[in-house]
C-alpha cells in the first residue's frame, strides 16, 4: 500500500460525506421500500443455507404429492370429500363456523 | 451437529386478564437466561416487535407485553442464552396413559427439520418415518397438513366471498365435487380487502398489540393447529376413531413456539361449545421440533432407522399445496390454486407448471408481489361481467427485523391505497421452516461478540 494522498483523502471525505448527507439508497423489492432486509443483516445471511435447505426439502414434498399422490390442489384430498360429505357440509357452512373459524381481540 | 436449547416446565395461564394477556394465556413462553447472556444484542436486531431491553454489554430482558413468541431471538442466540416453556413431560405422561388417545398434530415444516436432530443434513424430507416414530411412541396421527387443506377450503372461500362481496354482488354460486352451493355474501361487506392469512399466531398477536384497526382485514379462519384440535375431539373422536371426545388428548407438533401461546387462548374451547363439554381445550399441549425429538430420545426411537415409505390414511392424507404451507409464499401458493379451480372450472392436471405460482414464493425475498390473471368459466364471466379475473397478491417474507419487512406494506393498507386481494405474512423469515421451534445450529460469532463474551467472561472473575 503506497502512502495516502492528500488528493485520496480529500476524495474518500467527500464520498462520504456525500453519503451521509444523502441517506445511504434504501433497498427497493417490487413496490415496497424496505430500509432493513433479514436476509441481509450478519444473521440472516448465515440462516440463507438452512433456509434454502429446508425448502428445498418442503417443494419436494409438494412434488411427491403430485406425481405419486396425483394431489396438487387442496379440494382434491379425498379426505377432505369426506369430511365435508360426512360432517360440515361445505366450507363457511354453520359447522364450519363453529369450529374452524375464530374471532380476534384488541390487545392494548 | 444442533445445538441444546434450555426449557423449563410449562404451568397454568395467568388467572386474570391483564396487560396484553387475557385469562388463561401462557406469558412468558420465551425467557433469557439471565447468567449466561452477554448482551451482544444479536436477538434487538431480529426481534420483530421491538421487545427486547437492554443495552450492549448488558444483560438483556424481554418486554412479555410487546413479546409474541415467535423465538427468532432464541434460535439464534450465538451463546445458547435464551429458554423455552416445555410440555415434555405432561405428553410423556398422557401416552402412558392407556385410556386416553394422544394426537399428534404434526405441522408441514416438522418434516424437513426433525431429521437435523438425528444427525441427518438440513431439509432431509421426514415423513414416513416420522408417522412411524410416532406410532411407536403411542400417537395417534392427524396430520397438520390435513388441516391446512381444511384451511384452504375455508380460507380460499372466504376470499372468494370477500371478492364478490365488494365487486356488489349478494351471492355467490360454488361448484365444489361436482355439487353446487350458493353463498350469501352480503355480510362480507364488513370483511375489508384485502383478506389476511392467519395461519401465524405470531403475527395474529402482533396485529392485535400493535395494529387492531386490520383486525377486520384478518381472514376469520383459524390456524391449522387449531382447526385441527377442534377435528379432532368432534368428528375425530365419533366417526374416525370411535373413542369418547373427551379421553382425546391433542398434542400440536408445531416448528414454533408461538404455538404454544395460541393454543393457551380462551376461545380456543370451540370443540367443547359444540359438544357442550366444559373446560375441554382444543389443542391440551404443543411440543417444538426440538421437544418432539426430547421426546424420541427419552422413548428410545431413532425415526432415521424406520422405513421412509409412507401409507397415508384418515388424517394422514394431505395434498401439495398442504405441504408447502411450511414455507412462505406456500398458503398463497394453495390457496391460489384453490381459487383458481374454482374460478376457472379447470382441474389441476397434478404435473402441470401452470399449476406452479413460482411468483408468489418468498424464498429469500422479504416481499414479493404478483398479479394472477385467471380465466372465468361461462356462469362467472356473466356474474362478474368480464373474461378474466385479476388476482392480485403480496406475500410478506418475516415481518422483519424490528418491523422492516412489514410496515411498508401495512402502511398502504392503512391509507386505503393497497391493490392486493390477499396479504400473507409470516413472522419468521423463509417461513416455518425458520420458525422458532425448530432445531437450532451454530450462529458463528463475530469479533465484536467475542469480545462481549470474553468481557462477561472477565467479569464474572
């Protein structure tokens, strides 16, 4: 490494400075702006392997599912057929409401 | 290799409602051990609520009224400093038990994490063997992934009705299995768009503190665990396995640990309204990943040595867009899917891509966005007037450090100026797959946090 100039300096200086005043550019994905990204902060770029992995894991299943189960889609799970012929009749039917949905409560 | 996560025995909920608790809710699911934290502030900058204190080199504290459990501090903690409640032992107690039945409710993302514990690579897909582990641990089986169908059928009609309800229309005629219903959707008028998943009690508690005016925007749709507990000790116990509903013990199996604090709610005792039995819960306990695999250990079962082949049958049988709810982007996925089949009149050929909506998959993207044009079959096109219908949805990838992730995309909500039909979030990163409950591997420590660490060390001396 040769010595710094006084030129060097005064260019390093004057791009940060620059940045600074400016704000760092926020990093944009599709319509949102989002000013701190998980995937990219020192945690989260050490989880991006497992993540990926455990993914990977999970679309296989999916492809299990269809080409050896011949099941993609949810209304096709003959079990499903079932529980709805034999006991809630049909998705938001009474039944339905009373056990599989819920309400929510305001926390302050 | 995994790490050993500390966890104490879980109790009783608080007795009265106070604070952000209500009666019966477990506080504290997620504790910082106090001697061995160094304050390197690694879990402030991934908690999504903003609820840890404490400055840098201090011991750090969780604010349990801004807590949502959702573990991202606990899994990764570089020094193992951080606990989690355990109904190990109530479990291991019930399946000794001969005249109650325990169900598992095994959860998507338990399948491709569980191996980790027993020394397999990351994402190795467990299901066969996890059916059979479990079996012979003495459980019974409802796959959670079952109860995702479920939630599709209900969620993605829900959509559907907060769709025609808002384009004007009072009712909305759906041909499922060849059979026609026709759904008054006048009152979803009251149900605003766009629709919001559920699935994720760390979220669902996230906007009951910090945004109650989108509780409306929620889909009023349980969790799969939930609907699942509620199955279970109704048309579980009386037409599948013919057993009293109340010698049925439900134990989620669940990659989280806000879990645990949602089957703790009050209003989770549906099963026993409609069967009006007091004081029977729908979901007794949950286990984490990590519990389950405690809990194969102290049983002797190794899942890795028993056959991966699996024989679905009950409430084993589950579809691909289930599966997939264990990652982000995947209850969009299906339920997208869903939507689409019933919009289009078109069956999924299962091996066809056009049944792949690859744009709606997280994967390591805090935000994605996408709009699904589908085409309308004839009684449709007359009903809304058009040819094709645009679906337009926004999956949200980890609410994000502090928020991050999220708030750009609530904001516009709020201001009335969001496009989207439907809005997935999940708390955690990547999804369940990431979820709190799940086995923890080393967090590599950089120079800063060995020196907080070796700081602490000196200390203490």
């Amino acid at each position: 490494m040769g010595n710094i100039t006084r030129r060097t300096f005064i260019k390093f200086a004057g791009l940060t400075s620059v940045l600074l005043l400016t704000g760092f550019p926020k990093l944009s994905y599709g319509k949102e702006i989002i000013s701190n990204n998980f995937f990219e902060t020192p945690v989260g770029r050490q989880r991006i392997n497992l993540i990926k992995a455990r993914q990977a894991g999970q679309y296989k299943d999916d492809s299990i599912m269809r080409e050896k189960f011949k099941l993609a889609a949810s209304h096709e799970n003959p079990m499903i057929k079932r529980f709805y012929s034999e006991f809630a009749h049909h998705p938001l039917s009474e039944v339905s409401e009373a056990l599989l949905h819920t309400h929510y409560k305001a926390r302050v | 290799m995994v790490k050993k996560i500390k966890t104490f025995k879980g109790d009783g909920g608080v007795s009265v409602d106070m604070g952000t608790y209500r009666s019966g809710e477990l506080k504290g699911i997620i504790r910082i051990v106090e001697e061995s934290c160094v304050g390197c502030d690694t879990c402030k900058t991934v908690c999504p609520s903003g609820a840890i204190r404490g400055a840098i080199g201090e011991k750090h504290t969780i604010d349990l009224e801004k807590c949502i459990f959702c573990g991202q501090c606990l899994v990764n903690c570089p020094f193992e400093s951080i606990s989690q409640m355990s109904f190990v032992a109530h479990v291991i107690a019930k399946l000794k038990d001969k005249k109650t039945k325990v169900v598992a409710i095994i959860a998507p993302a338990v399948r491709v994490a569980i191996a980790e514990e027993f020394g397999a690579e990351p994402g190795t897909l467990t299901v066969g063997r996890l059916w059979a582990a479990l079996k012979k641990a003495g459980f019974e089986i409802y796959d959670n992934n079952f109860a995702a169908d479920q939630t599709i059928l209900e969620e993605g009609t829900e959509l559907l009705a907060r769709v025609a309800a808002h384009s004007g229309l009072k009712e909305l005629p759906i041909e499922l299995w060849s059979k026609k219903i026709v759904l008054n959707v006048e009152e979803f008028k009251h149900h605003p768009l766009p629709q919001f998943t559920s699935c994720c009690p760390a979220w669902v508690r996230y906007v009951e503190i910090f945004y109650p005016k989108l509780i409306p925007n929620l889909s009023s749709c349980k969790s799969p665990q939930q609907m699942a507990g509620a199955t279970s000790k109704t048309y579980g116990a009386k037409n599948i396995w013919k057993v009293k509903p109340e010698s049925v013990y439900t134990v989620g199996v669940m990659p989280c640990t806000a879990k645990i604090f949602e089957a703790s709610r009050p209003e989770f005792n549906s099963a026993g309204k409609y069967l009006k039995i007091n004081g029977m819960k729908d979901v007794d306990a949950v286990l984490t990943t990590r519990d389950l695999a405690t809990v194969f250990r102290k049983l002797n079962i190794d899942p890795m040595k028993l056959s991966e082949e699996r024989f679905p049958k009950d409430f084993m049988q589950y579809t691909g867009g289930a599966t997939i709810f264990g990652v982000s982007g995947g209850v969009m996925e299906a339920a997208v899917r869903f939507a689409f089949h019933v919009l289009s009149g078109q069956s999924p050929q299962a091996m066809s891509p056009q049944w792949d909506f690859e744009d709606v998959r997280g994967f390591t993207k805090p935000v994605v966005s996408a709009t699904i044009p589908v085409p309308l079959k004839e009684e449709y096109q007359k009903i809304f007037n058009t040819k094709h219908l645009e679906i337009k949805v926004c999956v949200v990838n980890g609410i994000g450090p502090d928020g991050a992730h999220l708030k750009p995309v609530i904001e516009n909500v709020l201001a009335g100026k969001s496009p989207y039909h439907f809005i997935e979030v999940m708390n955690c990163p990547g999804g369940c797959i990431n979820g709190g409950g799940q086995p923890c591997h080393p967090i590599e420590l950089g120079l800063w946090e060995k020196f907080l660490y070796a700081l602490a060390g000196s200390k203490k001396k």
